[in-house]
C-alpha cells in the first residue's frame, strides 16, 4: 500500500474547499489534470471515494466530508511544525499574515503600523481586510495567523485574547431636535430610521441585538459596505446609525453630527485577537495584542473618550 502524501493532502483539502477541480488547481497553482491524478491516487491508496464528479463540480461523499476535516487538521499541524521552528527563538520575526475586519482595519491599523515596524523591523507584516466568516474559514484553512476582530468566536480549534471594550455611539444629524436629551436610549431607535451595514458586517449583528431589533421596518443598509457611506447618508438627514467609539476621530471628521452616548450600562463589542489553538506563537499574538491596545488608547480610543466628557450633545464637526 503506497503512502498518503502531504501534496495529496494539500490538493484534497482546496477540493473540498473549492468543490470545483478548475478552482482547487489554481488555488494549489497545478494544472486541473495533474490535481485530478493525485485526487486519483488518493482514493485508490485510501480504497475509497472522496469525492463524485458531477457537472457543476464536485459533490463530497460522507467519508470524504470526514477526512477533509482530518485533512485540514494535519495540514495545520504541519504549519504550525514549520511555524515553531522558524519563530521560537525571537519573536515577531519573519512572516505574518494578519486578518482584520473592515469596522476595525481603518481605525487600529494606522497607529499600530508605525508601532510594529518600530519595534520589529525584521517582521514581514501582510495584511488582509475583509467580514468576520471569511477571516476565520482562511485562518482554519492556515492562510492567516491571527485575526483582529470582534469576539467572541466560538469555535473549538480557535483561541483569543480580549484587548479592548469599544463602546457604541449614536449619531445623529445636526439639525436633529433632541429636547434637552444628554444621552440616548434604545427608545430613540425605534422610531427613526436605522442605518447599518449590509448583512454580513458582525457590527450590523451587534446594533441590531442592542437595539432588540431584529425585523424592522425603519431599518435601512443601502447596501453600504463602509461606516465612511453610513455616516456621510446620516450627516445629510437620511437617518441615525451606532458607531464604534474607535472610530470617532475618523468617521466624525467634517461632518455634521450629533453624538450621544448611551445610558449606562453602554453598548459595546469587545475587540481582540483568535488563533489557531495548535499555533506555536502564542508569544507573538501576546505581543501584538499589547501593540494592539496601546495604539488604540493613544490613538482612536484617546479620541473618543474626550468625546464622552462633555455632557452634552456633541457637535462632531472638526477643523
């Protein structure tokens, strides 16, 4: 009986991910035949059937469904082998690809890029934004290392670490008449008009479960895709939205705003770091997360707390 190879492995888990042999090739950067053949000989050393062939792609069998699984497990192992050997005497040094979501990205990154190179010019810093399910499938699939996103996740291979509390704002246009109010409530939601990510966004998840709000009428998207549309529809009267404290000094910059904090206790998402649970650099997230969070207090978190100073109604609008 012929041994089961790690290239196998490799091309039978991007077919089980791709379910198309065409896409699983170029993921695995082989020609479609060549991929077919190990696939092939996979089944054949395995004595059994992964995968059937149908006309859109292919369809996994029960016990192919299985070993994918066992599949991914391996391949990660081996990562994580090579990982340990690479980075265990220094840390943050040679690659690392970090995933973040795109109601963070903007906000966190820019004081904590400076931050990194400064301290750890030798790391090769790659950088992926994108929604929160995406993030997770590419870091199990071991095309990240480390995610910086809203917890928690729950899933069994995934460890985190809580760095932040990002507290909710609501904004409001200027001209809106607030009747002496000095703090909003989840009342002043439910009959306005709720602007918010499309689907997809954890932070439209996070307002909506605040709010209780789950069908509603007054709810809108426009199929916006970045707090920078959200806030500019607001500012020009179309309705109100919850923004992430974190990013106040960006997104309030120039427009016309009103922001209210909430009555305690305040809405808020916490923000940290996932791994791989099997990941030999438990060391190196630990030092990123302290990178993480003192970027954050001396730069959007500095911000939007002097915001929740003033006891009134705040005007965003800066020079």
């Amino acid at each position: 009986m012929s041994n089961v190879t790690l290239k196998q492995l490799r091309y039978f888990s991007a077919l089980a991910r791709e379910l198309h042999f065409g896409r699983a090739a170029d993921t695995c950067a082989v020609t479609q035949p060549a991929l077919s053949m190990q696939i092939n000989e996979l089944e054949q050393t395995l004595g059994l059937t992964l995968v059937e062939r149908t006309r859109s792609g292919v369809q996994l069998t029960q016990k192919g469904a299985e070993l994918a699984e066992r599949a991914n497990r391996i391949l990660g192992e081996v990562r994580d082998f090579v990982a340990y050997a690479q980075h265990s005497s220094h840390l943050l040094t040679g690659s690392l690809r970090l995933g973040v979501i795109p109601t963070i990205a903007p906000y966190v990154l820019p004081p904590l890029l400076p931050l990194v190179r400064e301290a750890y010019p030798e790391l090769e810093l790659r950088v992926r934004e994108t929604q929160t399910q995406q993030l997770v499938d590419e870091l199990l699939d071991g095309k990240l290392d480390v995610l910086l996103l809203a917890l928690p996740i729950k899933h069994p291979d995934i460890d985190s670490l809580d760095l932040i509390e990002d507290r909710f704002v609501l904004a409001m246009p200027k001209a809106r008449r607030l009747s002496g109010r000095v703090h909003a409530t989840p009342e002043m939601i439910e009959h306005e008009r709720l602007l918010l990510l499309e689907e997809g966004h954890c932070l439209r998840d996070q307002a909506l479960a605040y709010c209780s709000l789950q069908q509603v009428q007054g709810l809108d998207t426009f199929g916006a895709t970045s707090l920078s549309t959200i806030v500019e529809l607001v500012g020009a009267g179309f309705g109100i939205t919850l923004l992430p404290e974190i990013s106040l000094g960006l997104e309030s910059r120039g427009r016309e705003l009103t922001l209210l904090r909430f009555e305690p206790p305040e809405p808020a998402r916490r923000i940290g770091l996932v791994w791989r649970a099997t990941s030999p650099r438990k060391a190196d997230f630990a030092e990123l997360g302290r990178l993480v969070k003192r970027a954050a207090s001396e730069g959007p978190l500095a911000f939007a707390r002097s915001v929740g100073s003033v006891e009134k109604p705040v005007s965003a609008k800066t020079s």
